[in-house]
C-alpha cells in the first residue's frame, strides 16, 4: 500500500505536466492569436471561455492532489477567485450589467485584462505544485518538543502588548463610523514615525489569539479566552464595516482550529461561508456609509435590501477588484514606466518599524494602489478613497504580460513552500505561525506586496522565534 507522500508523488506526476502543457498552450494561443482573424468581441469569448476552465482545473487538480480545498492556499485562491476574476462569471447573469467589464474599458483593453489573469494565476498554480513537488520529496520530520503553555504564554504575551493599542484604535474607528459613515476613515491624515506604533503594536492581537488556541487542545479555559477575542475582532470590525479585517483572523483561527483541536466538518464550513456572503457581508456594505444610530436600523437594511439582490452586488463589489488589472494594463507603460522590481524592493523596507523616518521608504515611494486612484479618479484620492489593487496587477506593472506570470509563480512556490513546511513538521507552533501570516495574506489577493512583508517577519516568524526561545529557556532551567 502506497504512503500519504507516495500518492502525492504519483498524482504530481500526472497533474504537473498537465499544468504545464495548458500554460503552454495559452502562450501559444495568445501569440497565434493575431492569425486567428478573430474579432475583439469573439477574443472576449475565447479568453473568458479559457480562464473559467483554467480555474475549474486548478479547483479540480488541488482537491485531486490535496484531498481538501480547505487549506492555506486553497483559501487563498478562492480569495483571488472573488477579487480578481468572479466578475467574469457574474457577467453572464442576464441583467447584471454592472458586472461587464466592456461597459468601463475598450474591448481590446477587457481582452488584455483576460488574458493578463488567466496567464498569471496559471503562473501562479504551477508555482504552487512546483512548491508541493519540492517537499513532497522530503521526509516528514518528528514535531517539536513544545509544551503547551509555552505558546500559551507567549499568546498571553502579545495579547498584554496589543490589547490596549487595540483598544484605542477600534475605539476611534468605531466612533468615527457611527458618527460620520465608514468612508471618514479615509480622509483621516495616516499616521507616521512612532505616531504609527499603537497601530502596529494592536495587531499582535491576532498572533497572540491564535498561539492561545494552539496550545490549548486540553485548556478549555484558554480555548474559550481564544475564542472570544477572536468573535470581538470580528464583531468590532464589522461594526467599523472592515469586512476583510473581520473575515480573515476568522478564516485564519478556523483552519488552526482544524488543524490543532477537532477537524471542523465541511458542513459547519460551508454554512458559515453562506452566513457572510448572504448575509453579513450585504448588511455591512448596506450600514457602513450610514452614520449615527440609524446604522444600526433594521427598517433601514431590511428597506435596502429589498431594493437589491444583496448576494449578487456584493459579488459585484468584490468582484470589481479586477478593474485595478484592467487599469493597469490600459496605463501602464503609456503613462508610466514599468516598475521593473522596484515596488517589491521597497514592500521589502517595511520589516523595518517607521522610528527613523518621519514617513516611511515604502510610503514616501507611493504605492501602487495609491498611484492608481490618483491618476484614475483624484477626486476620489484627495478624499482618501481608493480602488485597491491586486497580486496580478502589481505583477504586470512590474515585469508586463511576460513577466507577470514569472512574478505569481514564485508568489505560488513561497506561499505553498511555507504551508508545506508547516505540514511536514506537522507541529502547533508552525501552524499556528502560519494561521497568523494567514490572516494578512489573504488581502493580498486584492491588495499588493506592501502588505504582506511585514506581517510575514513581525507577526508570524517573531512570534515562532519567541515560542522556541521560551521554550529553550524553560527547557535549560528544568533539566539544571
């Protein structure tokens, strides 16, 4: 009988080629296509037609491989899936207009936009099955020796270290919300220098959330704590209208649970994924930009949401991310010059905390969803707003059509490189850390590599690095 590794192997040796065949064959079509004689509106169809089957088969061959979606890549590609390219699925609903990218761009710029998509979340797939070919060829390795409580303290720690900067923060947003609607958040000038660390600092609550319910398998009490703190960030940042912030710790403490405490049944899963889409996450899109008690009416939610399909617009809203790649490709380079790595380089300043400069490196540059806004709607940017941005579009700004499929598939090989360590060493402190790193990464799906830089160094490795060396410590004083 086959090992769990050895079929992993066996299925990697039919899924990989596959994989690299169709990525080849999409290049080929797109440099025959001119040969084609194709009209605009029939290359619409033919690459719509191509990324929707390009995504079914990455569903297919990670459930094939993997036996579960429900796992750190996994969410991170439905997570692109709704950001990036669900609106091309919602297009075909008849009536649903909104959702047709041809209505906001020339067909030739859709077409581009497509292709641009379909090529980099193929980059990005052949990334991650490269990356589980790797360590499919190492040895699981025997799990540390951890006590629980040392995670549990370290958790405790960070907790102690966040809890009040958190407070403070959600207390402001909270307050501005209700008294002036969710869009005042952004006309707020951004902090800087040490102004910025009570932000900083309260996101350490996530890490410290996450380490509690590691190590508490045979902690009920513990457990709970975990489980509370993690309901309150939900529940707070909802009542802000940051639904991302909301979701993602809660997705993130979710797969830890899985992993660590009891597998948690697909059917729980799936409920809940309802219970947001359908319900929450239309409610909060309706209330945010309602200011004062009335926020909080349902006469005024349940009036709105008998105006509208709720499930459909939000789907909508989420699923317009990909006109940030629409625009990029439409501007870049006829109004800018191709980044050329430079973006990537500057995300990597941000492990180091703002206490030398009075703006930061990365932020003095200009970010790419900043630049973005301003040329598209500065109306909209002096107001604080903004379009996001998206992995695939800082992909292209950066390298073009040729190179951005380069660029996702080693975002695809260090995503899943870390998530497969974390399986083969199969211990709490790395799923946790993990889980952690988790809870930021999502947003990257619609946001860009400024974001996920620091996050990965201050609130995944340096919680690990002071679990072992609680642990180290406690070892020595017990065994002196």
């Amino acid at each position: 009988m086959m090992t769990a590794n050895e079929k992993i192997k066996e299925q990697l040796g039919n899924l990989l080629p596959i994989h690299i065949v169709a990525l080849l064959l999409t290049l080929t079509i797109f440099f025959f296509m001119a040969s084609f004689n194709l009209s605009e509106n029939n290359q619409l169809l033919l690459w719509q037609f191509l990324l929707i089957t390009t995504f079914i088969w990455m569903i297919w061959s990670w459930v094939k491989l993997k036996k579960t979606f429900f796992n750190p890549y996994g969410l991170f590609l439905i997570a692109a899936f709704l950001f990036n390219f669900s609106w091309i699925i919602l297009s075909f609903i008849p009536g649903n207009s909104v959702a047709l990218l041809a209505n906001y761009f020339p067909t030739n710029v859709v077409v581009m936009t497509i292709i641009v998509v379909d090529l980099s979340i193929m980059g990005l797939h052949l990334g991650a099955l490269l990356a589980v070919t790797f360590f499919s060829r190492s040895k699981e390795k025997k799990a540390l020796s951890i006590a629980d409580e040392n995670l549990i303290i370290v958790g405790y720690f960070l907790i102690l270290v966040s809890i009040y900067p958190f407070f403070l923060t959600i207390k402001e947003a909270v307050s501005l919300s209700i008294s002036s609607g969710y869009t005042s958040l952004y006309q707020l000038a951004p902090t800087t220098g040490l102004l910025a660390g009570p932000t900083i600092l309260a996101s350490f609550i996530i890490p410290g959330t996450l380490l509690l319910l590691a190590g508490s398998k045979k902690d009920r009490a513990t457990r709970l704590i975990s489980l509370l703190l993690v309901i309150s960030i939900a529940v707070l940042q909802l009542v802000v209208g940051k639904r991302s912030t909301a979701i993602m710790p809660l997705v993130a403490y979710i797969w830890l649970w899985h992993k660590t405490i009891k597998p948690v049944n697909i059917i729980v899963i799936s409920a809940l994924s309802v219970l947001f889409l359908c319900l929450l996450f239309p409610i909060i899109r309706i209330s945010r930009d309602i200011s004062g008690i009335d926020k909080f009416s349902w006469q005024n939610i349940s009036n709105s949401l008998s105006t509208t399909n709720p499930l459909l617009d939000t789907l909508n809203e989420m699923g317009s991310s990909i006109k940030t790649t629409a625009y990029t490709t439409q501007l870049i380079p006829l109004h800018r010059h191709w980044d050329l790595g430079t973006s990537y380089l500057y995300s990597l300043t941000t492990i180091m905390p703002n206490f030398f400069w009075k703006i930061h490196p990365a932020i003095q540059h200009g970010t790419l969803s900043d630049w973005l806004i301003t040329t598209v709607d500065p109306v909209a940017a002096k107001n604080g707003l903004g379009l996001g941005y998206s992995f695939i579009a800082e992909a292209y700004a950066n390298f073009g059509f040729y190179g951005s499929w380069i660029i996702t598939m080693v975002i695809g090989i260090f995503f899943v490189s870390i998530s497969e360590f974390a399986e083969i060493r199969k211990d709490k402190l790395y799923f946790a850390g993990l889980a952690a790193y988790l809870s930021f990464f999502l947003f990257f799906a619609r946001g860009e590599s400024v974001g996920i830089i620091r996050p990965f160094f201050w609130y995944s490795l340096l919680p690990i690095g002071l679990v072992l060396m609680i642990n180290k410590y406690r070892a020595k004083k017990m065994s002196a």
